[in-house]
C-alpha cells in the first residue's frame, strides 16, 4: 500500500460521490454551494446588484472560508510529511463525518451561513488532500477539470491510439459519472428524507474512515510480521 490508501480508486470514486452530494445538497437546501466557488461568485455578484445582502454575505463567507481551508490543508500536508505520520488523512475522514452529523443537528438548522462556512471549510480541505486516484490528478469537490480530462484524453486516444490516453479517460470518465450520480442520489435524499440527507452524507465519510482505517491496520500488521521474520 506504500503508505498512500489516499490514493485507492475506491476512495477518490467514493469521495467524489459525496462531492456531487455535498454540492447538490447545499445547494438545494441553502442556495449556496459548498465547493463550487465560481458559481457563489457569480451568484453574488448578481445578488449583490439586486440587494439581497444576506445572500450576498453568505456566499462571500463560503469563499472566504474556503480558501482558508486551502491554506490549512497545504500546511497539514507539509507538517505531516516532515513528522512522517503517513496515516493523517484517516482523521479528517472522522473529522469530516463528524462535520456532517453536527450539521444534522436542529440547533444549527436557523444559521444556515454558518452551515455553509463548515461545509466549505472542511471540503476545501478534503480537495487538497485528496487529488491523486493512482497517481493520477483528479478533483472530488465539482467536475469541470475532469470533465475537460474525458475530452482531452477521449481525443488523444481516438487519434493517437496510445493506451495512456485511454487509461485517463477511462480514469476521468468514472469520476465524472461519480460526481454525477452523487448529486442525484442528494436529489431524490432530500426530497425523500429532507434535512436528514445529511445523515447520508456524514454515514459515507464514517463508512469510508472506518474501512480504510481497517485496511491501514491490517497493512500494519503485515509490514510487521514480515519484519520480524
């Protein structure tokens, strides 16, 4: 496993699932989006030119505290490496699920500016520390650059034929369906079980901190009994 489980298909498929979850329930729930920055730009501005300013404030946070996100997940990243804790990534998986459940909870339900800073906070995060499936770049958080990946690659390939092309779009190809199926599974979760979709959500990053902490354990173990032979 050379200490990188970060990288496994299964968990940047499952957390770009959540991505398109993430996204489409913030949006449906606060009129914000938590990751998608562009568009809480945009919708500002247009907002701003129509005197909503609490939507206006709202989105504006949303960025803010995004980009401070950023910043702490690149500090993460550097101390880590030079304190060689490998595993760091498993406790904001905790973390992350633990972000969710709280978001669930009533007494938060009248802030939703509050809500949508936490959420942006913590998926900046995740999308810095988490961008690489097998060495392979990728962005769990909105499906633009892999989107542009499948054409590019999709193009390479039919022109070219090289296999590397076509390995990165199959590779791009799957993350976009991810995302996709992420934010329609959010759809139909909200309007069948409303605000406790999030429980959804928070369940995933629990599930996915869980079995890979179990797969991290049993990759210890090994490592040790082939040492000691």
């Amino acid at each position: 496993m050379n200490n990188s489980f970060h990288e496994n298909r299964s968990v940047g498929l499952l957390l770009t699932f959540i991505g398109g979850m993430v996204d489409s329930y913030t949006y449906i729930r606060y009129e914000a989006f938590a990751s998608a920055q562009t568009g809480n730009l945009i919708l500002a501005i247009i907002q701003a030119y129509e005197r909503q300013w609490n939507m206006v404030g709202k989105k504006l946070l949303s960025t803010l505290f995004f980009f401070i996100g950023i910043l702490l997940a690149k500090f993460m990243i550097d101390y880590f490496r030079r304190k060689e804790l490998h595993f760091w990534r498993l406790f904001l998986l905790y973390f992350e699920a633990l972000v969710f459940f709280v978001i669930s909870l009533s007494f938060l339900q009248p802030h939703p500016a509050v809500i949508t800073v936490m959420i942006a906070f913590t998926a900046a995060i995740q999308w810095i520390s988490f961008d690489k499936i097998n060495g392979l770049t990728y962005t769990n958080l909105f499906t633009t650059g892999n989107l542009k990946g499948v054409a590019t690659n999709l193009y390479d390939y039919l022109s070219t034929k090289d296999q590397g092309a076509k390995t990165r779009f199959i590779h791009f190809l799957l993350v976009v369906t991810a995302f996709i199926t992420g934010a329609i599974v959010s759809v139909f979760s909200y309007r069948t079980f409303g605000t406790n979709a999030v429980l959804i959500i928070a369940g995933l990053f629990l599930y996915l901190a869980i079995s890979e902490t179990l797969m991290v354990w049993r990759f210890q173990r090994d490592t040790n009994i082939m040492q000691k032979k």
